[in-house]
C-alpha cells in the first residue's frame, strides 16, 4: 500500500478527533438548555476539551520516544470510541466537562502523533501535505454545526456522541489496516529525548509559542462563544448563528490548502505575520458591522485568515525541526501553547456572565494581539527570530 493510502486513512481519522474536539461549541445553546444553565456559564465545558487537548502533548511526545507513531495514533482512535460514549451519557455540567476533557486528550495525542508522521511520509511537500491533512481536519469543524442541527431534528445532542464513537472504531480500524501494508519512513528513530530536542530548538519552540499562543487564545473564545456573541451583542437568533458559525469553519477549507501550498514557496515569518495581522483586523471588524450580510461577509475574512495560520504554523515548524528532534520539539511547542489557547473561551465566558460585554472583550483581546504582531515583525526585522527551513 502506497504512502498516499495510509495518508488518506489519517484524513479520515484526522476528520473525526477534530470533530470530537469543535463539536461542543454549537451544542451549547441545547445542553444549556436542558441543564437550566446560561450558555456563556458553559464556556468551561468548551475549555476542557481544549485544556484535554493540551494536557496529553508532552506526554505523547515522550511516547514517541518508545513508540512508532502509528501504534501511538492507533491508541488515540480507541480512546475517543470510549471517551464519546462516557460523554454520550452525561447527566450533569460537571461529567459534561470531564467527557470534553477526556475526548480533548485523544485529539491532542492524535495531533502530536499524526502531523510529524504527516510531514516526514512527504519531506519534499511538508506544506501541501500538512494543508489536505488540515483540510479534512477543517470539514470537521465545518461540519459540526451542521451536523449538531441535523441531530437535534431526529434526537437529542446526546447522539451525536454516540455516532462518533461509532465511526471512530471504523476509522481506527482501518488506520491500522493501512498501517501494516505501508513501508513507513524512519525520519524519527533518533528523536529519543525531550529534554534534549527542547535545549537545542528552544529559539524555534518559543517563536511558534508567541505567534499563537495569544491568537489562539482570542480565537479560542470567539469560536466557542460565538452562538451567544452573535445573540447577545448582535441580535442574531441560535439557527442563524449557527449557520455563521458553519460559514466561518467553511473559509477555513480553502485556507488549509491554498497556505499549505503556499507555505512551501514563500519566507516563513513573513507569511506568519501577514495573517496574525490580517486575523486581528477581521476581529475588529466583526466587533463594528452589523446586518447579516455583513456578518456573513466579515466571518468568512476572520475564518479565512485564523485558518491560514495553523498550516503555516505546522509547516514553519516540522520543516524546519531536524529528524532527531522533530516529534519532541513538536511537542514541547504544542503543548504550551494549546494551554494558553485553551483557556480562550472560559476566561472570556466567565468575564461575560460577570457582567463584561462581548464587544468591548473582544475588541481589547485584539487590541493586545495587535500589539504582539508589532514586536514580533520589529524581532524579526533585527534579526532575532528563526528563518525556518531545513
């Protein structure tokens, strides 16, 4: 079996931990609804699933260091057919965040695993890989309200759940299938320390941390508390934001192609720093317009320029991290900043159901991002920040 087909096997699974992960966010309103909660008071379950996210990244970058990556991807599929069906059965807010906790660590150990094992199955394409990978990562999340509105047609939020542990015992079953008949590459037989890959990539493990930790964290909150941003602060009903919602995600889908293929061709911090500075317009934007063809207008720009980031930042990374070092300075990265940028939508949410208005959050949240882009193009103007590239 061909390099391509195993790839193919990572798309599907890829489609499904990243589904596990975004689908909490358009079931707020109904799971609010049945708890007798306010939804922004839910923020903390869409935190978990990030926090569960970050959690399990060091660590599987410590496993890589034993195991192959694939027998590691293996392990994070089961885990999400078990951690859906905890989920599936919650009867309370506080089993709800544990379940979207739970299910956060297989994405997070997925992620860890699958893009170094992405980047290493195509080294002369890093970008174009790591973008159709990121692709299939993105229907997802278009998917997920959607998918979310179709099932409360027919059943409650709780099958949704359950059907993902379905298709992720599938999905899991052929990733190993295609594993076993593929010759896999032995880019990262030498990688055996973190300790080791963090002391001598640290330049590039801390740049990578301050180009998104702070746009994730802003991003993180807008997404996940975009239903009620969009009820509250602009008088859009549930249906619609939702379909918003699916609009923004949807940009992100010619976004993971069109920079992944860019990505192999153009400067790395350049291209960084064109959409963290073009991401932080679009917010702005979106705090001032109204009327729903604005909206619609302005969540397509902020979903097109948050989406370009994460394939560039992929590239930028595992093409310029050496064989020995790739998986675990991976790591090391990931896991910082998947911290910051999962306490995005729990801070915002318990700042908003405090008495803070949505707007005004917003608005000096990229403000401040706005002024991270500034030091950052100044560094590397003087020379301070890694090329990137092998």
């Amino acid at each position: 079996m061909s390099r391509r087909e195993l790839f193919g096997s990572l798309c599907v699974l890829v489609f499904l931990v990243n589904l596990a992960r975004v689908i909490f966010a358009p079931l707020l309103q109904p799971v609010a609804a049945e708890f007798g909660v306010s939804a922004a008071a839910l923020g903390i379950v869409t935190s978990a699933a990030w926090l569960g996210s970050a959690a399990p990244r060091a660590p599987t970058g410590l496993l890589l260091t034993r195991f192959q990556r694939h027998h590691v991807i293996a392990a994070t599929g089961g885990s999400l057919v078990l951690t859906s069906a905890f989920t599936a059965i919650a009867g309370s807010v506080a089993h709800l965040t544990l379940g979207a906790f739970l299910m956060g660590l297989a994405s997070g150990s997925y992620f860890i695993a699958a893009n170094p094992l992405v980047s290493e199955l195509f080294p002369s394409r890093v970008g174009t890989a790591l973008g159709l990978h990121g692709t299939a990562s993105q229907i997802a999340a278009v998917a997920a309200p959607l998918v979310v509105s179709a099932v409360l047609i027919v059943g409650s939020w709780r099958s949704a759940f359950a059907a993902i542990a379905v298709v992720a015992a599938l999905g899991t079953a052929g990733l190993v299938v295609a594993a076993r008949r593929t010759t896999l590459p032995e880019a990262g037989l030498d990688d055996r320390s973190l300790l080791t890959a963090g002391r001598a990539q640290w330049p590039i493990i801390l740049t990578g941390i301050a180009f998104i930790a702070t746009t994730g964290f802003l991003w993180n909150a807008l997404f996940n508390l975009y239903g009620d941003y969009l009820t509250v602060a602009k008088g859009v009903d549930p249906a619609t934001g939702r379909l918003l919602l699916s609009a923004m995600f949807g940009a992100g889908v010619p976004a993971f192609v069109v920079t992944g293929w860019l990505a192999d061709r153009v400067p790395y911090v350049p291209l960084l720093l064109s959409i963290v500075g073009s991401f932080t317009l679009s917010v702005l934007l979106l705090t001032v317009v109204d009327g729903l063809l604005a909206l619609a207008a302005t969540s397509l720009l902020v979903g097109y320029s948050i989406h370009s980031l994460f394939p560039a930042m992929d590239t930028y990374m595992l093409d310029s991290l050496p064989d020995q070092h790739r998986a675990s300075a991976y790591a090391l990265y990931s896991a910082v900043m998947m911290v910051a940028q999962a306490l995005g939508s729990g801070t915002v949410g318990t700042a908003v159901s405090r008495g803070a208005a949505y707007t005004q959050t917003f608005q000096s949240l990229a403000a401040g991002l706005g002024g991270v882009v500034i030091v950052l193009a100044v560094l590397h103007w003087r020379g301070y920040l890694p090329a990137g590239g092998r």
